[in-house]
C-alpha cells in the first residue's frame, strides 16, 4: 500500500509542476488510496475502482464517472511501474456528452436586487464587501475562486484593470474594467480601509473577520441574499449559485451583441479571452445553454436567409 500511495504522490507532483492544480482530483485520490488501505489491497484493480467510483449509492451518475476518470487516469501511470495495474476501461461509466442542466441565468433586475440585500447586511464590512463583489463578478464575469483570489496589488484602478492570476488553467490575464466598475471599486477600497484598516491578509475583498473570502463563507452569505430576495429557479432547473453570475455575463454579453446584429463568431474569440477560457468551443457551451441565444441564432440565420438573393 506504501508503493501506491508514493506512486499517488509522485503522479500528483508531476501533473502540478506541468501546471494542473488538481485540487478536487487530488483530494479524490488520496480518498481512492484510503480506500484501498481499508480494503486491503496492494494492487490498483477494475473491481476496487469501481467499487469506490459508485459511492455514495444514489449520487449522481455523472459523479461516479468524474471518479473513476480520477481512478483511470492514476491508473494509466501506475501501470508503467506496476504491470499488476488494472487501468478500467474507458468505456465504463461514461462521462455524460454535455451538461444536461443549464446553469441559471440571473436577470439584471435580479442582480440589482441582490447588491441592494447585500448593502443591507448587518455587519458593515459583509455588507461593503458581499455588494462589490457580487458586482465585480456580474460586470466581469470572473470566476468565483478569481475575485477571491484577487490580491490589492492585483487591481490597478488607475489603468481599470485586474490582474486575475492562478486560473483554472495556470494562466495569468488582464481583465479591462468599465469605468463605473473601476468607480464602485475605488469605492469600496476606501471603505475597506476605514473598516478594517490593519487586515491580515492582502486580499482585496475581506470577509466580515478581515480574512480572505473563502467558498464556504461567500456561498453562505450568497445563499442568504437568495432568500432574502426571492431569487429561486423553476421546479426541474438548477439552484442559483453564485457562479452562474459568470454564465449570466457571457450570456448578456453574447444576446447584446445578437440584438446589435455585431459579427458574433469573429468577437467570440475575444470574449474566450476575457473570461480565461482555452478556447472559444468552450465559450460556445453557452449557446446551447440559453433558449434566449438560440432563439437570436435562429432569427439571425432567418434574416440571412431572406437577404440571400
């Protein structure tokens, strides 16, 4: 067992120096060893993989193949050090093709409402904080770990721009900023600082303890301003989080530019830049992820057709 939690360090160390972080996989497989600890077995097999990709019974099937993904990939390693390795086939607990729910997309009357619950919370540094950020991700579209991220040193509001850097893919980038959210962020630096003017951290937004924002913090205070404003998704659909401020920018941002009639396959590479992901196919999903897009694709494709002679 020794042998296979090395070679489980070992592969993780190597996965991370080429620029993965694999927080969630790592975690994961450190659980996987466990539980070929508990089970007794020196060796990685198709049955103990599965046997630990399926738990918990009544997860989501799309859980069960992100674990045995984690498990089979490990297992590809191994194999080349140990021929003992069974590597489960990629056939076995297939990965979905696509996300069967979209995520919710927020209506600019709904994130009005929530800044609005956010400067109404009791404690003034909350308060202060809850209402930048939910704005800063509303008018960026930045993801949730990025504007927690980011340090003070990383907003030069001078130039209206952040340096988001340690994205999901190990990549830095500068994300322009629109002069109203350069002015709320300036706001809420001097705020800030009144609040809590010795912080024991360099982070730009604090929670109500002066620390960095962690996820647990801002989906607790999130959730809290939900109900609070009565922002809930129809029977059948995704919880709101407040990562789909993300998938609501792209989405506002892509139905704009329909409606403007703009040339939206050649700014879509743009747009792939701006929110840090590794290609405009990844951007996209969001396309398919809205009836709104859709329907502006089809009216687009419609009126073309009619202009063609």
């Amino acid at each position: 067992m020794t042998g296979i939690r090395e070679a489980a360090e070992r592969y993780l160390m190597i996965r991370r120096n080429l620029g993965y972080k694999l927080k969630v996989e790592g975690r994961m497989l450190g659980q996987f060893v466990d539980f070929l600890q508990e089970r007794g077995d020196s060796r990685l097999t198709v049955e103990a993989a599965l046997a630990w990709a399926v738990l918990p019974p009544g997860a989501d099937p799309a859980w069960w193949a992100a674990r045995l993904t984690v498990v089979r990939e490990f297992a590809r390693f191994l194999a080349t050090f140990d021929e003992r390795t069974e590597i489960p086939p990629a056939g076995l607990l297939p990965r979905s093709a696509g996300r069967t729910t979209p995520p919710y997309l927020y209506s600019p009357a709904e994130i009005r409402a929530l800044i609005r619950a956010a400067r109404q919370l009791a404690h003034p540094l909350r308060a202060a904080t809850f209402e930048s950020f939910i704005g800063l991700m509303a008018a960026t579209g930045l993801r949730t770990g990025e504007a927690m991220g980011l340090d003070r040193a990383d907003a030069d509001l001078d130039g209206g721009v952040l340096l988001v850097h340690g994205t999901k893919f190990g990549k830095s980038r500068l994300v322009p900023l629109h002069p109203t959210t350069v002015e709320q962020l300036a706001a809420y630096q001097c705020r800030r600082e009144i609040l809590c003017p010795r912080p024991t951290t360099e982070a730009f937004f604090l929670s109500g303890a002066g620390t960095r924002l962690n996820h647990t913090n801002a989906s607790k205070t999130f959730n809290r301003l939900l109900k609070t404003t009565g922002v809930t998704a129809p029977p059948g659909t995704a919880k709101p989080r407040l990562y789909d401020l993300r998938h609501s920018f792209a989405v506002t941002t892509l139905v704009n530019w329909y409606a403007a009639d703009a040339d939206v396959a050649h700014r879509l590479p743009a747009l792939s830049t701006y929110l840090g992901h590794v290609s405009p196919a990844t951007t996209y999903w969001y396309l398919q992820a809205c009836p709104q897009l859709m329907t502006a694709a089809a009216e687009r494709l419609e009126r073309t057709w009619k202009e063609t002679p």
